[in-house]
C-alpha cells in the first residue's frame, strides 16, 4: 500500500443545534497531511477533531471547502462513489465496536466479508493479528481480551483493505496511559512498515509527541501546525 496526501481548503461545516441557532463546528480550516506521515489533531472537545475526520471521512459532507485525499476529490462524490471511497481508506475510534458473539479473526474479516477481493480473507485476518501482537488469539472473543487488545484488533480491522489513509478519532481515550502510548507506537510502526498516512484526533499531548505533526484546532479553527521535533 502506499499512502495518500490529504488536502483541505476553506472547509467550513454548520450544524443546526435548536431552531435559528448553529454552531460552526468548522470554519475555515485548511491543512495538508503529507503522504505517509502520522499527524496529530488535537483540541479540546467541542473543537471540530472528530467532525474534521468525519468530513475526510465521507460520512458528513462539509458545507462548503474541499477535500482532496490523493487524486480523489471527496467533496465532489456521489453517495455510491462515497461508499467506494471509504472502503479504500481505514477507521478507528475511541470505542472498538468489536462483534461480540465474533472471534477476534472474523472481527477483522467482517468489512471485506461482502465483498470480492483479490486476496484471502482470512489468511489477511491472521497476518493483520500477527502484525498488531495478537497471533494466537485468533479465536478469542472480544470479551476475552483487555481494552488494549481489542484497539488492536480495531487496527487490524481497519487495515483489511490496505488503505492509503487511516483515520483515528481518540483512538487512545478508554485505554490508560500506557497502553494508549503502546497502541499509538504501533500505529506508528504499522505506518513504518506499509506507507499509509495516518490522522489521530486526539486531545493528548503524549499522544501527540509520537507524531511527525500536530494541528492544534479550537472552536472550529486552526491556532497552530508545527512539527513535533
């Protein structure tokens, strides 16, 4: 896999939150991940991170702006064009959303599970669990395994595709510290190893002095991006 350079323009994103009142989750945020760095957002809540990835994303469509991941135009996709696109780019999230009557390798397995691809899918599952630590653990279920573990078994879900982008909103925020320091170094690795840019909504500093940059957002705007070195 190879990874994708993202690019947002003058992105702005309203919600309505009562009658004739709204809330600009973002306004105006421009940025630039380059190809196969790990980037940091970070904020407190409230400050646009997860609407910021949601847009990437496709699943929330910005008000006006635009969004470039590679040579996709993601603000100017079709719904079924949407659907394509986020079967190229991978997520995880702050809570693991693991199947719990699943073993940890069908877990891992379910996005490509309805679809033709041109690998098998469960020697993919196996190879993605030895790669996050977990070989042997294939057959557990999630309840069997500690929060760590199953961010990890998110991570090997995500990465099913081989996606050019990964997207990571808090992925460390039900973990302690320590693991949360573990699980951002293998993100870290995985990036090493395979080339895909990486985006992490996150309001930790610790979190964020793993990665190449930070994007420090609040109400809805860029304060500061520099590098973490």
């Amino acid at each position: 896999m190879s990874g994708f350079q993202v690019e947002v323009c003058d992105l702005h994103k309203r919600y309505m939150t009562a009658p004739d009142q709204y809330l600009d989750a973002l306004a105006g945020v421009s940025l630039t991940a380059p190809e196969a760095s790990v980037g940091a957002v970070m904020g407190p809540s409230g400050s646009g991170k997860s609407t910021l990835l949601h847009l990437i994303g496709a699943m929330d469509a910005a008000d006006s702006g635009s969004i470039r991941v590679g040579d996709i135009d993601v603000t100017a996709l079709s719904r079924r064009e949407q659907t394509a696109y986020r079967r190229r780019i991978g997520f995880v999230f702050q809570r693991f959303h693991l199947l719990a009557a699943l073993t940890v390798a069908d877990n891992v397995s379910a996005p490509v599970l309805p679809h033709r691809t041109t690998f098998d899918k469960h020697q993919r599952a196996l190879e993605l669990l030895a790669a996050v630590g977990l070989e042997g653990r294939e057959q557990s279920l999630p309840s069997r395994l500690s929060g760590g573990q199953q961010q990890r078994v998110a991570i090997a879900r995500a990465l099913i595709n081989q996606p050019g982008l990964l997207l990571a909103d808090e992925p460390t925020g039900n973990l302690d510290s320590h693991t949360g320091i573990d699980i951002i170094d293998l993100l870290v690795r995985l990036r090493d190893e395979h080339g895909m840019t990486v985006l992490i909504a996150t309001h930790d500093s610790a979190v964020a002095s793993r990665c190449d940059y930070m994007i420090q957002l609040l109400d809805g705007e860029i304060e500061a991006q520099a590098p973490t070195t």
